[in-house]
C-alpha cells in the first residue's frame, strides 16, 4: 500500500459520527442537521429536464474535454461574473466531477514529490487539500485564519523559505467553515508572490456565488489576473461548482479554468484518470451554467436564513454575518465538541466542531471553541434549529 496513506487523518464527519455515538440522547425532537454542507434547497426542474430529454446520449462515451458548449457556456458565464478580457475555452478550460474530484487530481498531477516540496492552506480548511498533498508526496503547511486578521491567513507573516518551497498555495475564497473573502489587493499581492517564487495559486471558489448583498460580489481570482492585465492567468488556476450555486451536488459538475500550460498537462492526466463527465450531465450543466435567475433566488432564501438566525442567536451567542457562503463560524461558550455533543443528546441538532476542520500548529488550533453551522435546511428548519440552540446556551 502507499505508505503515504498512513498520513491521512479520519474525515471530519468521521469524528462527528463517533461523538454523536457516544452521545447520551434525551430528547425525541426530530433532528435538524447544520452540519454538512450540501444544499437542500430544490434542483432547478428546467436542468433535470435538460438532463432527462438526453438521457439517450448515455450509449455515448464521453470525452475528457467534454463537448465544446459546455466550455463555452462555462467561459461566457466566467468572462461575465469576474469582468475577464478572454477565457479560451479550448485550452483555459476543463469541465470536472466537482471540485472534490478536481483539487485532489490536480495536486497528484503538478506536485513534483521531493522532501522539500509543500502545498500551502489555510487552516481551517477544507481536508481535501491536505490529504491531497500528502497523497502527492508532499507535505501541508497550514496558515492560521483569526479573527484578528478577518478570518483570512496573514500572508506577510509567512516566513520566505515556505514560499521558496512552495509548489501550490490553497486559497479558499469565500472560505470555509468561515465564510471569509479574500480581496481585490491581497489577490494581487499574491499573484505577485506566485511570480517571485514559481507556485500555482489553486483558488477555491465553490461558494461564491452565495452571498447578502448584491453589490459585492465577491471576487475572483482570474479577475484580479484580468485587471492586472494577465489575460494568460500565469500560476493561476481556479476552481467552480454547481453543487452549491445550482443546488445540484449529486450532478457533480464543475471546471478548473486558468493557466493553459498548466491545464495541458493536468489534461493529458486527465484522460489517463478516466474521469470524464457523462454528456447528459454536461448538457444539463449547460443549461445551469446559462441560468441566473435561480441563483438569485438561492441567495435570497439563503439572507433570508441569515437573517432570521442571526436575529435569535446574537443576542445569546458570538456569531456574526460571514461575508459569504451558508456557513457561520460561531464561538461557543464551552468546549466545541462537549457544545456539539450536548447540542445532539438535549436539542437534535447537528453542527460540526470547529477543532475537526483545523490543525494544531504551534499550540494553535484556530477552530477551537468555534462551530460550523451550514444553514442548507429549509428556512423553518433553520428557524427551530436556532431557538433550539439559543435553549442550550441558556441553559448554561
């Protein structure tokens, strides 16, 4: 077996099953789970419709590049939301079975294995990242994201020889479990970085599409190489979904779009991987892709949720607006896991503790005495689920 495999840490949801399991239950209220983010809001009916009307297109195989409208779809929508000069959709595109799928493919596929190499990422984060990186033969290094610093990593703490042995740097923006967005200027300082030190920038971008106010969007990666004029998005690469802006995770579509001279090769790994995406899942995706008013509405049921549980937890606990996403990473005013737990035995509800998503580094564990909520249940659910939780705190 790889012995790298023996790195891997139990996913987060390994350790919530165990702490749920060792949880006393006093209550039969029916359960109200805030700890997995996968949207439960409906499936837009018009892109299982596209999907069903060519179900006939599965006696076809795909291929890895996929058909050329869906790239294009991809590059119109991309050029639009981020204000990019070009996306050439024949070489600065690849569809992919979701962002899972993609940034662990991408890290086997550009990590050169040498006792030095590193792959940067913040901490908390998505574990994806980290398994994928010891997978690849290199190893994580973990930049904290406090509140102090606005839940983002302090890249000017740095010190100069991770950069030097950086060969990909994670960025998650927005991020989670916080919800945090990184900038306009930070995007381009670290652009800057890239050139200086010759790392891929790998940003992460599945949730921004989810956010309150329409006038700030929040940005993207390509879009700070577009207003820096490098329409060849040189060491950029960035990471799209539809699971969470079309509500449509089980369709597993997405795209990693940036720099041609890295997709290249990522593509003739690609089609070694035999990943390819099924063409009515790409006909489907299309349809998505050419679509905004049903993500108008996602975002207007999500503030809707936001409000209302803000609205009943403020006043008992600290937690505040994030700046994008569904999440909300709130402190708890006991231990995060002996919170959780007794929020599962006495309320029914389930939340995810923050120490699961996070790494101690230093005698720093960035997620202690934090939760992730993910406010993907229906508006009433999360409305009970928040008085619920507002009880336990009271009970205090």
């Amino acid at each position: 077996m790889n012995p790298n495999l023996a790195l891997l840490q139990p996913y987060p949801f390994e350790k919530l099953n165990k702490l749920k399991a060792d949880a006393k239950v006093t209550c039969d209220l029916p359960h109200i789970a805030l700890s997995i983010g996968e949207p439960k809001h409906e499936s837009p009916a018009f892109v299982l419709n596209a999907m069903a009307d060519n179900l006939d297109k599965l006696a076809n195989y795909p291929s890895t590049k996929g058909i050329p409208e869906l790239r294009q779809a991809i590059s119109q929508w991309a050029c639009q939301r981020f204000t990019l000069n070009k996306l050439d959709s024949e070489h600065q595109i690849l569809p992919v079975n979701g962002t899972r799928e993609a940034i662990f493919a991408f890290t086997q596929a550009v990590i050169e294995s040498k006792p030095d190499a590193l792959v940067v990422s913040p901490n908390p984060f998505y574990q994806i990242y980290e398994g994928a990186a010891y997978l690849a033969g290199a190893k994580p290094h973990y930049l904290p994201c406090l509140e102090e610093n606005g839940f983002n990593p302090d890249f000017d703490a740095v010190p100069e020889s991770v950069w030097q042995n950086a060969q990909i740097l994670f960025i998650c923006s927005p991020g989670n479990p916080t919800g945090a967005v990184i900038g306009m200027d930070q995007l381009k300082k670290l652009i800057a970085l890239s050139d200086k030190y010759n790392f891929i920038v790998a940003s992460d971008e599945c949730y921004s599409e989810i956010y309150i106010d329409s006038a700030q969007a929040p940005v993207g990666l390509l879009q700070a190489c577009a207003e820096l004029g490098r329409d060849d998005y040189k060491n950029c690469v960035v990471f799209h979904s539809l699971s969470k802006r079309s509500n449509l995770p089980g369709l597993r579509s997405g795209f990693v779009a940036g720099d041609a001279s890295v997709l290249a090769p990522f593509f003739q790994y690609r089609t070694y991987h035999g990943c390819a995406m099924s063409i009515p899942n790409q006909i489907a995706s299309i349809a998505a892709w050419n679509d905004e008013r049903h993500v108008e509405e996602n975002r207007r049921l999500y503030t809707q949720k936001f409000n209302a549980v803000l609205e009943i937890l403020s006043p008992v606990m600290d937690v505040k607006q994030s700046d994008a996403s569904f999440y909300l990473w709130a402190k708890t005013p006991i231990n995060e896991e002996v919170f959780a737990q007794r929020l599962f035995a006495e309320q029914q509800v389930t939340v995810l503790p923050g120490s699961y998503l996070s790494r101690t580094i230093d005698g720093i564990n960035p997620g202690e005495g934090r939760i992730r909520m993910a406010l993907v249940a229906e508006v009433d659910e999360c409305i009970e689920a928040a008085k619920r939780i507002r009880a336990l705190v009271e009970s205090l």
